[in-house]
C-alpha cells in the first residue's frame, strides 16, 4: 500500500530528517573535537562587563575580521506555538535593545582590525524554528549566538529538534560562543532547570520534586539544548534568589555526574571545551556543587513525610569569584592560579562539638517558630518546662517596652495554650533595661523563652547583657540545667558570633557574598556554632558564608522557619517542620577575596538535616 503525502506533510519529513541529520553530524564533529568550543552563561542581566565576556569569546572565534553575532530570542513570548503582531512586535524592539548592547560590548573587546555585528533572528515560536530562511540566519559564518532572557522552557518548546537546534550545535562544534543570561544561561546546560513544581518556591527546594528538572532523552523538548554542558546542572540568579540547595536538589537528581554551576546575577563565566568554569566576570560569584567526590549525592536520600525532604552529607561547596579561581567539571578539582587543589581528608568529621556540656539543660533553638506555635518545638519545649518545675520567663526583646511586652503577651498565651502549667512571668529586654536587675529574675527561673525579630537589636543588647553580667547569669543557669528555647533573633544570639543585621532582603541575598559587607557582632556562646534562622526563607547562604569565612573553625547553621534544634549533652536532634543546613569551612583550602571584592573558598562542605533528624 502506497501513501500519498501532503505538501505540508511533505515539507514536515523533510524539516524533520534535514534536523536529525544536521544533529548527527554536528554531534559528530563535537565528538571529533572540531572547534574550542565554549558556553558562556550569564546569572542575570546585561551588564557591560557580562556582555564584553561573551563578545570576547565570540571574537576570539573570528576568522575574518567581522565578528557576527546572532541574537535569540526564543525565551521572550509566553506561547512557545503562537504569536501576535503587536507582541511579535514588541519582542523585537526588546531583542535589538539588546543586541545593540552586545554590539557595543563587542567594539570594545574586539582587536584592531575587527568590526561587530550583532543582529536578532526573528524566532519566537516554533514555527520560526523550522522557517528555512531564519535558520540560514544561524550558518557558518556566526561567531556567536546569545539566548536573551526570559521563559527557558518556553525557549525550549520553541527550538528542541528543530533546524536551528541543529546549526546551533553545529555552530557551537566548530567553536562559535554560545551564552546567554537568566533563562538563557538555564538552556546551556543539557540537564536543565525548569523552575519549581506547583507552588514551591525557593524555600522548598530541599522538598522532594519541588525542583522541575528537565532531563529527558535528546528527542523530547523536555531537555536543555542537545549539546549544552552535561557534566553540571547550571542555574541562574543564584545567590539573589536563593537558590543554592534547589541547585542541590537538582544535582542529586540529574544523570550521571552529579555535579552543579551557579551563576549570580551580573555575575558570568566561560565552559570551555575541557569542562573548565573559568573568567568569572561581575559583580558578584559562580558556586560550585560536588556530589561525586565524597559520595553525597549516592548516600544522599529524601527523609520523612510526603514530599520528603532532602537529607544530604559531605557536598563540597566552591565560591568562585572574578580573579585566578576557576573550577575543573571533569577532575572536580578547584583551581587556585591555574593549580589544581585535590581534595581534603574528612575522615573523623563529625558535630559532636555542637552538643550541650554535661549537666546543661536541654535548649531548643528555633529558627523562627511563629509559622508553627503549635507545632512539635514548641509542645516539646513546654512539656519540658513542665517536667523542670519552676517558674517560666519569657523574655521578650524589641526597641521599646510596649513592643516588647506585646510580644511576650502572644507568646505567654500560644505557651498557655499548649498546656503549660505554671504562669509565665513576662520580662521585656530593651536598650532601656536594668540588665544588672536582669541577671537576678533569671537565676531563679525552671524554664526560659526568649524571643526577638531584630538580630542588629539583638546583637546590641548581648553587649548590653555581657558589660552587666547578665550574659553571664544566663549561661550559668543553662550549664546548671535550665531549660530554654531561643527563637529567631534570640536564637542567632545563642551563637559564638551573630549577625546584627535587623533583616533580611533580596539585595543582602547576594551582597553578603561580599566582604566586608556583613556586620557581625560576638554572641552569647552557648552553642559551639554560628546560627541563621530563617536561612531558607530570607535567601541567608551568603551570610552563613560570611561566617564561615571570618571563623572556619565554627560551622554555621542556618534554621527554616517552623525548625528548631533540641540540643542536649547527648545529641543534637532536628525537629519541627522543615530542615537545617550546615555550611563548615574546616577543611577549606582557600579562603580569599575576588578581583570583584566577593568571596573565594574552596572545600567548603555542605549538609542538610531533615526534621526527625540527628546532627552527628
């Protein structure tokens, strides 16, 4: 039996099979080594030092004087199948802005000699994707394609296994630069992120399947470009949006290597042809993730509850800023001035120095406990108080008195609630307190809440509590057998040291990967630890690093909200609803500074600690 096709038909086939044979032979060539090839993924943004990266490597291609580059805009439109004339429209005034800005870029990095041209190919649904005209766009003769920014799994649906997917990896095999920020960034890499799942958010990436990874075989658009980076998941605005352990989490589940690349935003970098992040440019860092070298992503397992959450030990953790810091994706080896750095030893490596001293009480630290106030910390608290006798303080901190005894007022009643037996005794901490007077209320106490919003307050006031001897008072008791539970601010001050910040935002998110830049303050030092509450929530991994690179002898521990620690002489046990993270700089190699000011630390080692969960 015989078919008669369609033109239309006709016309598919011959798309299809011109794709699949401009693949193979591309892939060929990659294979053979034709070309340094090179990927040059951006955090975020089109800043002027980004764009002279990736111009620079476009112009380090060129062979005839004229550097071409192309300029993509298949992440724009939100249809990846059709498109308006007026946003068709729009999206192309948009895209020349930005090619414009790579023009410039690329006039200032190319030699004498050289000329720029950067020009946008009008593809923003599929359908451009198999124009035969727009893919001619994409030939031989481009030194260079960036991806804007935008909607990578749009992008994706737009040009999976198309024509100019195909000269795309043929360009790039004979070593054009491809590169773009943000969701341009995200298609570089082959085992792509697509975003969260439903309505996780950043706080939810230890949450088993909040992370949509797109990993599919190389015939489905549910992948990164076929021949982006596939030792690492690379992701995008990084350190500004939190994103370190939904990278993580990403890492665990992707094929193969499990290895990850971060790229901040205004922060880019090179993948040359030997899997090397190198040239870090911007303002602020890449972080690299290793779940091969000590075997965290094969021992790594998802604990507790529906979705579970990710308990994971021993990941090695790279800062690489702008400077002589690069990183190799095939040996997992950092490198520091072109020397490699093998890894440490961390055989013995434990956190027994995070438990209570003999003959303390227990002390619950909570890492911001009013999203839960019935929750498992605080009903373990209160049946401990009871079980201790005694009178109850709740000392309540904040600017003034009324504030302050607000907020011990909601939390005498949430405690009342849950069955505590005696009747709390309400104490407000202000700059205005008799902190000598202070030391006595304590000493008498069976149990201690001690609460508090405003870390830079908080920080003020230890320093108050110490010059009085109330600090002293405080720690007394506790060592004695007291029963406390810090939380939020009161539980940063419980640290060796804190940061007296009074909040978080989205631009301390990145900025305290800077030094310099985070102020910290000695605590009351009754945990061997530095400790962030709210780590997850507020986006606070650059301050954990902050820490560690001031103290690496002192692991800092960040708390979710609705978390808390029950520290005793025996264990340190998890509890509550979510995680912790551990950030340890003990077997860290480098601890430096960038060109760019940001951080440089090698062999930093990460673990997360589910709820119901023991820190060992």
């Amino acid at each position: 039996m015989m078919w008669k096709l369609s033109n239309r038909s006709r016309r598919f086939v011959y798309v299809a099979l011109s794709a699949a044979l401009l693949l193979i032979l591309a892939m060929i060539n990659m294979a053979a080594g034709e070309g340094n090839t090179r990927l040059v993924p951006i955090g975020a943004a089109y800043e002027e030092d980004t764009l002279q990266l990736f111009a620079a490597q476009a112009a380090e291609h060129d062979t005839d004087g004229h550097v071409l580059i192309r300029v993509l805009p298949i992440t724009y439109h939100r249809d990846p199948y059709a498109i308006g004339g007026i946003a068709r429209r729009d999206n192309l005034e948009l895209a020349q802005g930005r090619a414009d800005q790579i023009a410039e870029a690329c006039a200032v990095v190319a030699a004498a000699g050289q000329t720029c041209e950067a020009t946008v190919v009008d593809m923003m649904i599929r359908s451009d994707a198999l124009d035969p005209a727009k893919v001619a766009e994409l030939g031989p003769d481009v030194d260079g394609f960036y991806i804007l920014g935008g909607d990578q799994t749009v992008a994706m649906r737009v040009i999976a296994n198309t024509p100019s997917e195909a000269a795309l990896t043929a360009g790039f095999a004979a070593g054009a630069a491809v590169g773009g920020n943000s969701a341009g960034a995200a298609v570089v890499s082959r085992y792509m992120i697509g975003g969260y799942v439903g309505d996780n958010s950043a706080w939810d990436g230890l949450r088993q399947g909040a992370v949509d990874l797109w990993y599919g075989p190389d015939d489905v658009a549910e992948r990164g470009l076929i021949f982006g980076q596939p030792q690492a998941v690379i992701d995008q605005h990084v350190l500004e949006r939190g994103r370190t352990i939904r990278l993580m989490q990403a890492m665990v589940e992707k094929p193969e290597d499990k290895l990850a690349v971060g790229f901040d935003w205004g922060t880019g970098g090179v993948i040359d042809e030997m899997g090397v992040v190198r040239d870090v440019t911007g303002w602020y860092a890449a972080i690299a993730l290793d779940g091969e070298t000590y075997g965290a992503a094969a021992a790594a397992e998802y604990v507790g509850g529906d979705p579970g959450i990710l308990s994971i030990h021993d990941v090695a953790f790279h800062v690489i800023p702008s400077g002589p810091y690069a990183y190799d994706l095939t040996t997992r080896r950092p490198l520091v001035d072109g020397t490699a750095q093998d890894a440490p030893d961390i055989s013995g490596r434990d956190f027994s120095g995070l438990r209570a001293p003999a003959g303390a009480g227990t002390l619950f630290i909570g890492g911001d406990l009013a999203r839960d106030t019935r929750g498992e910390v605080m009903q373990a608290f209160v049946d401990e108080a009871n079980a201790a006798g005694g009178p109850v303080v709740v000392l309540s901190a904040a600017p003034r008195k009324p504030a302050a005894m607000g907020y011990a007022r909601y939390w005498r009643n949430r405690l009342r609630n849950l069955g505590l037996e005696a009747r709390p005794e309400l104490v407000t901490l202000t700059p205005d307190t008799d902190f000598a007077a202070l030391a006595g209320r304590l000493a008498g106490a069976g149990a201690i809440f001690f609460t508090g919003k405003d870390q830079a307050l908080m920080a003020d006031l230890v320093a108050q509590m110490e010059a009085a001897g109330a600090a002293d008072a405080l720690r007394g008791w506790w060592t004695s057998g007291g029963v406390m539970l810090a939380d939020n601010a009161a539980a940063a001050a419980l640290g060796v040291s804190m940061s007296a910040e009074s909040s978080a935002s989205g631009d301390q998110s990145s900025d305290s990967f800077l030094d310099g830049y985070l102020a910290m303050a000695p605590g009351l030092g009754l945990v061997n630890a530095v400790i962030e509450p709210r780590a997850f929530y507020d986006y606070l991994y650059g301050r954990l690093v902050s820490h560690v690179m001031a103290d690496p002898a002192t692991p800092a521990v960040g708390l979710e909200r609705a978390t808390g620690l029950r520290v005793t002489a025996g264990e340190v046990r998890v509890m509550g609803v979510e995680a912790a993270i551990i950030i340890d700089g003990r077997y860290a190699q480098t601890m430096a500074v960038g060109d760019n000011d940001a951080f440089a630390a090698t062999w930093l080692l990460i673990d997360t600690f589910p709820t119901g969960t023991t820190i060992e």
